[in-house]
C-alpha cells in the first residue's frame, strides 16, 4: 500500500493517487486451493495519448485437484478504470468497467503442466466503440525448474 505522485511536464499540477495490492491464498484441504486478489493501480494510457487512469479491482480462483495430478480451475475478476486527463484542456467523462470468467483443466506429472482453458472477458465502458466482448481457448504448456 502507498501512493503514487505523478508529475505532468505540462501546466498541470501534480496528482496524489493512493494505490495498494493485496494477495490471498488459503488452502483449506491439500488439494484445494482458493486465492483472492485486490488491487488500485494508477496507470498512463497507451491507446489514449493524454489519459491516465486509476484501476481498481478484484479477482479470484478456486483450483481443485483430484486423483493427484488432474486439476481443475475456476477465476474471475472485475476491473472499473477511471480515465483522467494528464493534459490541460482536455476533458473525459470515460469509465471502464471489465469483467473476465477463466474455466479449465489440466495435468501436472514432473515439473511439466498441461492444460486447457476457456476465457470470457467484457468491457463496458462510457465511449461508444469501446465496449468489447472477447472469447478465447487456449491450451497451455508449462514446465518448471
């Protein structure tokens, strides 16, 4: 926890933004484990020159393994950005809000895992075009050392 003090090269005067992250992981029994995550981020804009915006968020997931290498998962999060110009005279009303749902399973033998996931995530913000709606499947290889 702390807070950002951001500087603008501009006429602008500084911005005082509070900003945490917050990191949870309980595991009731050996093969279940339930993390929660909480956040407030101050970031510079890369798709909008001039715009900073404050995130703040949550998320979780719930993994489950059983006949000791097979899992399965469960996560979701939401996101609302808060958009503000770092430029004098320019003015924004946007606000995101994004959501995403993560189900999958997968194998852990050795320090290899494989796994397979399905992900939904949507954005519903207060400037017309950006709002988006976002499927993806994706097959993962890891390993470890």
């Amino acid at each position: 926890a702390g807070v950002e003090f951001r500087q603008f090269d501009s006429d602008r005067s500084a911005v005082i933004t509070p900003v945490f992250g917050l990191n949870g992981n309980w595991r009731p029994r050996d093969s279940l484990t339930i993390a929660l995550e909480a956040h407030a981020r101050d970031e510079p804009s890369v798709l909008f020159d001039g715009l900073d915006y404050t995130t703040l968020g949550l998320s979780g997931q719930i993994r489950q393994r059983f006949a000791q290498r097979w899992f399965v998962s469960l996560a979701g999060g939401y996101d609302n950005r808060d958009y503000r110009s770092s430029v004098p005279g320019l003015v924004t009303t946007r606000e995101d809000d994004f959501y995403f749902a993560r189900v999958g399973a997968g194998v852990e033998f050795r320090n290899w895992t494989i796994g397979a996931y399905y992900l939904r995530q949507e954005n519903d913000s207060t400037v017309g075009p950006q709002s988006f709606e976002n499927n993806q499947v994706t097959l993962e290889v890891s390993a470890g050392f």
